[in-house]
C-alpha cells in the first residue's frame, strides 16, 4: 500500500492482486463497445490468464509511484 500526506491527511491506495485483476477482466460485458485502444472485451476476457499478472504489476507500480 502507499500513502501520500495531501493537505495533512493521509490517503491510501491499497495494492491489487492478480487475481482481482484476473476476476475483473473475466465479468468484462461483452455486448459493450471497445474503448480507443480499439480492443474488445471478449479479447481481453479471452487472454485474461495470461494478461492477468502483467497488468496486475503495471497497476501496481502505478499505485507505488503515483503516477497515473
């Protein structure tokens, strides 16, 4: 987890797993359309196992580094 002091309070971003990454990439809606990066839902559900870990550790050190 990481906190940063903003305006002398604390605020805090709890790390992810893998597999709520996994869990939210599989509940993709399917029916929705794609967003800018052009890659549909049923993709992302279908690579999920595989994508999984890598986004897991992108979000992350997003989090660690806060930079978003």
């Amino acid at each position: 987890m990481t906190q940063r002091k903003l305006n002398n309070q604390h605020f805090s971003i709890p790390y992810i797993t893998c597999d709520f990454v996994y869990s939210q990439l599989i509940h993709l809606d399917i029916s929705k359309s794609t967003g800018s990066d052009q890659i549909s839902a049923k993709i992302l559900k279908m690579a999920a196992p595989i994508i999984a870990p890598a986004l897991t550790q992108i979000f992350n050190l997003s989090i660690s580094k806060a930079e978003f």
